[in-house]
C-alpha cells in the first residue's frame, strides 16, 4: 500500500502548487515555463553521477510523455479560460476507467491474477466506477458539447501521459528512472517552445523573470511532486489506482477552504464517497498478489 501513500503526498503538493496561484492569479503561459524550468535546473547536476536508463522502452515511454505535457497543459488552459475551471475538473475523471482497461491489456498476467480473485476484483471495479462517479459530481456545472469535444485532447493527453509514466517506471531502477523522467519531461518541452519562438525567446525568458520568487517556489513543488507520483508509479500494480488518488485534488483543496472558512461550491456528500471509495480500492489492490 506504500504507492497510496506516495500518490496522496503528490497530490497534497500538487493541490498546494495550484491554491498558491489561485491567489497570485499569474497567467497560465508564465507558470508553465517555470514549472518546466524549474525541475530541469534543479535536477541538472544529478545527471552527471547517476547514469541514464539503456532501456529503450524507458526512452520511447519518457520521450513520448514529453511530447504530452505542453499539449495537454495548453489544452487545458484554454477549456479553463473558455467554460471555467470546473468543466475541466468534472471531465478528467474519464481518464481514470480507460486507464484502468488499457493497462490490463497491455499487462495481460493481471487479468488472471483478477480473475483468480473474482470478489476483490469485482470490488476494485466497483470503487473505480463509483470514484469516477463522485469525482464528476463534485463540482456542479452544465457541460456544452463544445466543450466536452474541446477537452478530447486534455483527456487523451492525460491517458497516454498515465500510461507511459508507468512503462517508464518499469523500465528502470530508482533513482535514474524517476530523475531523468522528469528532467525529460521538464527540459526538453522547454528546449523545443524556445526554439519555436525564435526571436520571441528574449521576451519569454523576460517574461519569466517578471516573477522570480513564485516560479522558484511553484518549481520547486513540482519537482518534489513529480518525484512522488513516480515513485507511486514504481510500487503500483495498474496505472489507474495512482490516478485515482491523484484526481481527488479538487477535494482537498475543498477541505482546505472549509478550513478557511471561505464559500465553497463542492459537494461534500460526493466528496466523501468518492474518498471511501478510493480508501476501499486501495485497500483491495495492496493484498492482491503481485
């Protein structure tokens, strides 16, 4: 049960990197870069004594999450400025059932480990159709056709992205597996906006130094937030258990509003069910045999 614990510690952290934003208000361009800068800077040193992972899996799954990131944060910007933050928070849960399937296909062994424990598997698939309920049910608001097909790229993006995180992991040993997935992750989309901006790169490098102080601190989450889910990743048996702990984001940042006292539109009654049912599933999925 140790990766429940590594995906909620990311999900803490990744709650906090966005709640710090919802009171700096800083556009969504100028924390990507950081958020991107960040980690290849910090990690940078690192890649000189620890030596890159040979496999060539690990580098198709890695180089192929790094072509994700700058489609999928773009993309769902955009949904968020266009119908509102909680279209794109009531969506991304469909992420979670297709993560669940695909990864039993390309890990066929874990069907039949299902299906020679039928009552927990029934009971797994269960807590991921009830999370997945929840979660859409814990912000209220009408989604349009327009844009439920606009955030077809944010969900698609999100299940490859679960996907190849896991193939990575599993296509190395720690530490080079986690330190050069995200240094990949953050370098080279960074690399490749410069270089697509052409004569435009002198302003984005000072547009990012318009806020040294919250890109250092918004950096650095992430680098440790990163680490954390990949290390969940490691220990995990199926790609969708993490994602499921990861996506409850919009609950504990609920909580910390209640603490606050501030007013706060979620559902408390789903926020609750969609936590039991993920304390349920991860319960099941550490005592099946691996």
């Amino acid at each position: 049960m140790i990766f429940a614990v590594w995906a909620l510690c990311h999900t803490w952290l990744w709650s906090c990197y966005n709640q710090l934003n919802r009171h700096w208000k800083l556009p969504g361009e100028q924390i990507t870069r950081w958020r991107l800068f960040m980690p290849a800077i910090i990690l940078l040193p690192f890649t000189f004594f620890i030596p890159p992972p040979v496999d060539p899996i690990y580098w198709l799954a890695t180089l192929s999450g790094a072509s994700m990131v700058i489609a999928h944060d773009v993309s769902l910007f955009n949904v968020s400025a266009k119908y509102g933050a909680e279209v794109a928070l009531r969506l991304r849960p469909l992420i979670l059932p297709i993560v669940f399937i695909l990864w039993l296909l390309i890990r066929p062994e874990q069907i039949t480990i299902l299906l020679a424990n039928p009552l927990m598997a029934g009971a797994i698939l269960a807590c991921i159709i009830s999370a997945t309920f929840f979660l859409t049910q814990l912000r209220k608001c009408l989604i349009s056709k327009a844009a439920f097909y606009e955030m077809i790229p944010v969900i698609l993006t999100g299940i490859v992205f679960e996907i190849v995180n896991k193939t990575a992991m599993d296509h190395a040993t720690f530490p080079e597996n986690s330190l050069y997935f995200v240094f990949t992750l953050s370098g080279a989309p960074l690399l490749v906006s410069f270089l697509f901006a052409g004569k435009k790169a002198p302003a984005m490098l000072k547009d990012m130094a318009s806020i040294p102080r919250h890109g250092l601190l918004l950096g650095t989450l992430v680098v440790f937030s990163m680490a954390m889910k990949n290390v969940a990743m490691i220990y995990t048996p199926n790609p969708a258990y993490v994602t499921a702990i990861t996506l409850t984001a919009p609950f504990w940042i609920s909580l910390y509003l209640k603490i606050r006292g501030e007013k706060e539109q979620a559902d408390w009654i789903a926020g609750t069910g969609l936590v039991i049912s993920i304390i349920i599933m991860t319960l099941l999925a550490a005592n099946l045999p691996r």
